[in-house]
C-alpha cells in the first residue's frame, strides 16, 4: 500500500514539473501556482502539498529538463569526410540548443541553483566537450597539446548554449544560426590545418 502510495506521489510530481516545463516552452516566463496546477490538472493545494514551494518545483522541472537533454543525443560520425561530420554535429547541436533555450533562460534566473542542477549542468557541459573532442579526434591528434587544447576549446565554445543564444538573440533564424555554427567550425578546423609560420 504504502508503495503504491509513494509511485502516485512520485508520478504527480513528475506531471506537476511536466507541466510547468510545458508552460516554460510556450514562453511562459512567470510560474504562478493556479496556473501550473491547472495545466497539470491538480489542485493549487495539491501543488503545495508535493513542493515546499515554487523553487523546489521550478529546481525540479529544470532537473529534468537537463536530464532529458541526454535522451535527445545520438552517436554521430567520428569518421569520414570533415565536412559530413561538421554538418552533423552543427544539425544535433542546433536542434537540442534551440530545444533547451526555455529551460536554460529560466536557470539562467535562479540565484542560487541546486547542487543536482549544477552536477547535471556541468555533467552537459563536459559531455559536449567530450564528444567534439571525439567527433573531431582526427584533426585534434596531428596538433601538439596546446594547438589542441586551443582548437578543443574554439570548437567547444562555437557549439554549446552561449554562441546559440548569441546567434539566436542577435536576430538570426534556427537555420541561419546552425549555417553560422558549421560555417564557424568549419573555419576553425582549416585554420588549425595550417601550422603556424
């Protein structure tokens, strides 16, 4: 009994941060109670009932958000032709970034994040990093360490969240700003195929 008890709990917190992520995705920027509750198809009372307040919820719906991002990542193309892998990764990238805009605005507002919302942020970050360095090991490996570490870093700033809000903000269309992406990869990776005189 008491088990069945706790997955419902588990479920209608689930479907309460479901709920306000949804409203996050539409624009939303203000998350009032009645508002999630009604979405979610609860009770406000309900609402206070799963959270200690709205914090705990909106630390909750990012959680997941950032978990979710995992779920979105397919293996891509660690040989080949540099322009097939270039406009593969700029692809992947360009449609999980606009993806998780809204949730990264909303963190981007929260003074004092958790400590899981900072592991699983960080665990992101060094993720992507890890992938172009593997997407990318070919042309990292004929460089000496710090030409690559420096070639690593460039390719890892042009394709994480602050170059697309840059891109996106600046007024240029998901499509423009994935050709602004792989055209900037592109130019980094020629550049580095000329040693330096």
């Amino acid at each position: 009994m008491a088990d069945g008890r706790t997955e419902r709990g588990r479920r209608t917190r689930e479907k309460i941060a479901d709920a306000l992520l949804e409203l996050l995705d539409e624009g939303v920027v203000e998350f009032p109670a009645e508002r999630v509750a009604e979405r979610a198809g609860v009770s406000r009372r309900l609402v206070f009932h799963h959270f200690a307040d709205m914090s705990e919820l909106v630390d909750l719906a990012i959680t997941r958000r950032l978990e979710q991002l995992a779920e979105q990542i397919r293996p891509l193309p660690v040989t080949g032709p540099r322009r097939e892998r270039v406009a593969a990764l700029a692809e992947q990238r360009a449609r999980i970034l606009e993806w998780i805009t809204p949730a990264r605005l909303t963190l981007m507002r929260i003074e004092h994040p958790s400590p899981r919302i900072v592991q699983v942020t960080d665990e992101a970050f060094a993720d992507a990093r890890r992938r172009v360095a593997e997407i990318f090991a070919e042309e990292l490996r004929v460089l000496d360490g710090d030409r690559a570490a420096a070639l690593l870093d460039g390719l890892d700033a042009v394709t994480t969240w602050g170059a697309w809000h840059h891109w996106r903000s600046g007024g240029k269309s998901p499509a423009q700003a994935r050709a602004a992406m792989e055209a900037t990869v592109l130019n980094l990776l020629v550049a580095a195929d000329h040693p330096r005189p």
